[in-house]
C-alpha cells in the first residue's frame, strides 16, 4: 500500500502553516473552545488549499502537566491511560465536526521529548536561563509540593473565589506565584492549607530578551494584521515589563530535565524529578507534532522566508503565543518560522451564562451529534456568530432560524430548484446547450454582482475575516435564487423561450458549482453532496468566476435535500436538555436510559410469555419456544430496538423541506 506524499512547503509558492490551539487533553471541549481554534484554523485550511496553496494544518492533545496528574488522581488512573482516553475522545468529536487537520497528534511522544530538550539546551547555553530558589506551595498532608493547578483561591488581581494557581478564569491573569492567591487551599483536598517551602527550579529570562520580542511584535503584529484583542493583551505584557518565569515544576508527568547540561552532581540530583512547565513546552507541541507527520518537519518550521504561520485561538492562550514561544524561538538563536498571522477570538458564552469545561456547563462537542442535526448546520451557526471583536451568546432560537431562514431558505432552495428541473423532461439530466445566450447582456448585471461578491469573498478570506466571508458566500447563494427570480425560471420559460431557458440554467448549474466551492471551507459535507448531485469535480476556488466550467451536454444525478427544517418547539426542549451541568445530563440521561431500558425489557418479557403460551396452545406448530421468545422480544412498537425509543424526540429534525 502506498504511503501518502506529505504537504511540504514548494519553493516560490506561498505556502501556509496552521496550528489551532492544542486542546487540554484531560477534558471534553465545548462549543467555545471548537469554534475559538480548530474550526476557525479548519476554515482557513480548507480555504487555502482550495486555492491551491500548499498548507499543513496542525492540532493534537496538549498531555503533559499537573492538570493530567489531578484528573487521572480523581479517575483513579495512571495520567497516560487519561491522555489514551481523552485523546481518542477528542480525535472522535473533531472527526464529527469534520475538521480537516492534516495531522492530530498528541504531546507525550518521543519527539516532544526530544525537541523541547533540544530548545532548553540552546537556552541555557545562550545564557537565557537562571536557577532560583523560591517557596512553593507545599501539602504536609501528602509530603509534596504542590504544582499550580493543585491550587485554588481568591485572585489577587480580581478577587475571583476560584481562580487557580496558575491561571484566572476571569481576568485571565497569569502573572502571579500560586501562593499571592489569597485563602490559598490544596485543590485535592480543600481542607488543608499549603504552607511554603523553598525548592529551586529554573527560569526563563524573558525581561533579556523582552528588547527583541518588542521588536518582533511590532514588525509581525503590523505586517501580519493580528486580532485587535491579541495586540492589545500583547501591549498589555510588553507594557507591564517582562519578568523571568519558572519552566521547571516538581511533577512526574511532564518532559523531564536533561541533566547532561549540567556539569556538577548536586545539581543533577536537585532535577532528575522534575520536569518541564507545561506552559513552556505546550506551544513546542506544534513542532514535535509536525515531526511526528513529516522527517522533514524543519521545511515547515526552519524557513522563514517562505512559510507563513497562522495561530488559531482564544484570547486567554494568547501571551504563550505571542511572548514566551516567540522569545523561546529567539533565544534559541536558531532560524524558526514565527507567527505571521495571531487569529484571536473572545468568549461564545451559553444562553445569558457562561460555557465552563471545569464545570460542565453548556454544550459540549459529543453531546451536538445527539440533537440529530448534520455537522455542517453546527458548524455554520458557530462561525456566523463567531466571537471575533467581542463575546457572542449561543442561543437555541437563533440556531434553528439560521437552519431554516438561511441555509434552507436560501442555499438549500436554490440549489435543490435548479438540480429538480435539470433532472425533469425538459432536459432528463443532462445540460442543455446554453452556449447560444450565454453572453447575452442581460446577464451581464447578474453576472458581475455575484462577482464582486466573489471579490469581496476572497478579501474576507484572506484577511481571515471568517464571518464576513461567510456572509459574502451566502450573498451569493441568494443572489443565485434572485437571478432565478428575475428570469422567471421555471417550465413555462423553457416551453415558451428555449434558448434563454437553456442559458440561465447553465449559469445557474455554474453558479451552483462556484457555491460549492466558495462553501467547501465552511460546509465541506454540503459542497461534497452539491458536487456529487452535479457528477462534477471540485472547482479551485478562482478569482473571477466565468460560469461556463460545467459544459453542455454533461449529466448531472438525481437532485438531493441539503437540509433539513428544524420544528422550532425543539427550542425548549433542547434548552432542557442541556440545562445544569455536564453530570445533571449524564445522570439525567443514564436515569432515562435506565427507565426505557426497563420497559422495553416489560415488554419483551410480556411478549415472550404471551409467544410461548400461544406456542404451548398451538401445539408448537413446528417451532420452539426459543424461537418464538427470540422472536418476540425483538420488535418494539413497530419494529424499533430500545435504542430507537430513546432517539424519537430528535428525528423530527430529519424532515426533508428544501
């Protein structure tokens, strides 16, 4: 079996790298975290190669660091077994969504050992690191000292209850040392107060190299056009003044210290139980996991002339981005690509409250797929109401009004009317020769409106303005149903002026082939089922559209419903659904699967019972009471397994209405 070519980068071309942030292994991601990086950085993938450009998109698990340890602590498992299971789970989740990565992988591999080892030594080498002795939290209760994550309490910034030792979910401070939290407690066990013991760890000496990270910023922020949110939050660090940072924690799971740099005994003996803080190796995963796709890995990260990156994410991942990997590169004094393009996105909040992966509050990735409705209709919404200049509320009602006011009404109609009336007698599925009027200027208006929204498509695109594009594509999609409005397409035209009947079918069928298109970066499902409904193959993505790539006499197959109408009263249930937590679904929903499973057991038991008397009566008529009871407890209803009962309320959504 062949191996597939790798994406490498082409010399004189421009050839794009894209990382999304690396999701945290140890929990289920929502609808927040999706759209806020890999399907955002999965719309500008697919955007790219559909202009032919060579692009490698870039994701995986970010495993290693003391969030791992405390989940697998409360699962009662080793941290690598959590890291098996919640990476499967996000591979399966980002596989509904359909994100296109060219490569998912994860941090806790070899080459994630060996690179950020690599990078640490060129640091320390180049006199960009320092060895201090600090107090930390310690637990006397479990005679260890306790990473950040282990602790919880008041932010002194803010002075939010909950904020942990390394991070504040509300004001997003990082900028303190676990024990400034005020009412400081151990997040295992929240009786016992850490108390302070000293322990060395080395740190990152970014006030050395905050001269040249301000440098670099001002030139790549500018000539790059970062997210307005990401500039300021970098201003915000640069401002304030950089200070050295610890990148040496007292865990087990992490990439441990290489001691070979260090030429005295006693200091190898301080570090052979400490590894890497997660936060200096996280962004190092891109690397590791691109070398995990490709032995030429440096082609795409070593080649700042010719590679372009993009980073995808949400505003709380941005100094990582923007400050520390940056300076890490610099330090290095190694020829990296460094980011081009910063995509930053604020907060999709959840129906007047707020998503919460800590606390299971919203809709989480492996819960949409049980509503019943299509990745792409998922998909769509999320990026319509992507959070690019200020936070976006996700609300069911406007959910179902943009299924079915705009991607039925509008994209769905449109495509269907015209694929319907090709495959009706007047032209039994084949184009018809629309060469005669094809050039007629009274297409002429029709013609350049829907291309200057193809310019203004492309503008959107390339400035990653994601929303803006996606409006500009369905600006055509509409535009196509006003052109077969205006031309009155139906058969009376075909009947009673063949030839012009015959040119605005062909460019409607072309037109429909540019939506597939134009779509494929936001609705990759849909634009497969337009370009398999056309017998068609896929249409770069060009810079003017000339509606004349589908020819005459082509055939074209049976016309399919791209959507489906949502009955709005799914509303309340759907908010009901997804009310409280995380764990107030699961138990709501394992009571209820519980509930139907013991009634479709009643059942089945009744109807074996009443199969076997019936058998007993009629002599058993050459069939066994195992058949028969066999036989008896399969059907439920009119024929449907226990699990159907359970799915009833979200068929409705099925309803074919385009």
């Amino acid at each position: 079996m062949a191996t597939q070519e790798k994406t490498l980068p082409k010399e004189g071309e421009r050839n794009i790298l894209i990382t999304s942030a690396l999701p945290y292994v140890n929990n289920v991601p929502h609808l927040g975290n999706i759209v806020g990086s890999v399907l955002s950085a999965d719309v500008f993938s697919r955007y790219n190669k559909a202009r032919r450009r060579p692009t490698l998109f870039i994701c995986g698990t970010d495993e290693f660091g003391t969030a791992t340890e405390t989940k697998a602590l409360e699962e009662k498992v080793t941290p690598r077994e959590l890291c098996d299971k919640y990476a499967k789970v996000h591979a399966e989740i980002y596989q509904w969504f359909e994100i296109g990565f060219d490569i998912f992988g994860r941090t806790s591999t070899d080459q994630q050992t060996e690179i950020v080892q690599s990078i640490f030594r060129k640091l320390y080498k180049n006199g960009f690191t320092i060895e201090r002795t600090s107090r930390q939290p310690y637990c006397e209760k479990h005679k260890a000292f306790l990473a950040d994550r282990y602790i919880e309490g008041t932010c002194p910034k803010c002075g939010y209850e909950d904020a942990r030792g390394d991070q504040c979910d509300r004001c997003g401070s990082v900028d303190y040392e676990p024990l400034d939290l005020i009412n400081a407690r151990c997040k295992v066990d929240p009786d016992v107060k850490p108390v302070a013991r000293e322990t060395k760890h080395i740190h990152l000496l970014l006030d050395k190299l905050q001269p040249r990270i301000e440098e670099w910023v001002k030139e790549s922020s500018e000539k790059g056009s970062w997210s307005r949110n990401g500039r300021i939050i970098t201003d915000s660090w640069l401002k304030q003044g950089l200070r050295d940072r610890g990148i040496t924690r007292d865990l087990k799971w992490g990439v441990p210290i290489p001691l070979d740099v260090f030429p005295e005994e006693k200091d190898r003996e301080v570090y052979k139980d400490k590894v890497f803080y997660v936060w200096f190796d996280a962004c190092i995963g891109y690397v590791s996991i691109t070398a995990n796709y490709t032995k030429d890995w440096e082609k795409w990260w070593r080649d700042p002339e010719n590679v372009q990156l993009y980073q995808f994410m949400g505003k709380d991942n941005v100094p990582f981005h923007t400050v520390i990997f940056p300076g890490c590169q610099m330090g290095t004094e190694d020829p990296w690509t460094k980011l081009h393009h910063l995509s930053t996105t604020e907060y999709l909040n959840y129906e007047n409250g707020k998503f919460s992966k800590s606390r299971g509050v919203g809709v989480f990735g492996n819960n949409a797929k049980d509503t019943g409705v299509p990745a792409d209709v998922w998909r769509y919404y999320l990026l319509k109401n992507r959070p690019e200049v200020g936070d976006t509320q996700f609300e069911w009602k406007y959910f179902i009004e943009q299924n079915n006011n705009e991607l039925l009404a509008k994209l769905g109609n449109f495509v269907n009317r015209v694929i319907k009336l090709v495959n009706s007698k007047i032209y039994n599925s084949i184009i018809p020769d629309y060469t005669k009027m094809h050039a007629d200027p009274i297409f002429d208006k029709a013609k350049e409106e829907i291309n200057d929204h193809l310019r203004q498509y492309l503008e959107d695109l390339e400035a990653v303005n994601l929303r803006a594009g996606l409006t500009s594509a369905m600006l055509i999609a509409q535009a196509g149903n006003n052109f077969l409005q205006n031309n009155g397409f139906d058969n009376k035209l075909a009947a009673n002026e063949p030839e012009k009947a015959a040119a605005v079918t062909g460019i409607a069928i072309n037109l429909i082939l540019l939506c597939a298109s134009i779509f494929e970066p936001y609705l990759p499902a849909t634009s497969k089922s337009i370009l398999e409904q056309l017998q068609a193959p896929f249409l770069y993505i060009p810079d003017r559209w000339t509606a004349d790539d589908i020819k005459p006499g082509q055939a074209i197959g049976k016309a399919k419903y791209l959507f489906s109408q949502i009955d709005p009263k799914k509303e309340d249930e759907w908010r009901e659904m997804f009310g409280g937590t995380q764990a107030d679904r699961i138990k709501r929903e394992e009571e209820a699967a519980r509930v139907t499973a013991k009634k479709a057991a009643e059942k089945a038991k009744k109807a074996a019972k009443k199969a076997k008397k019936g058998t007993e009566e009629k002599g058993m008529e050459g069939k066994s009471v195992e058949a028969t009871a066999t036989g008896a407890a399969e059907p439920l209803g009119e024929g449907k397994e226990p699990v159907d009962a359970v799915t009833d309320g979200v068929q409705q959504v099925t309803l074919p209405s385009s």
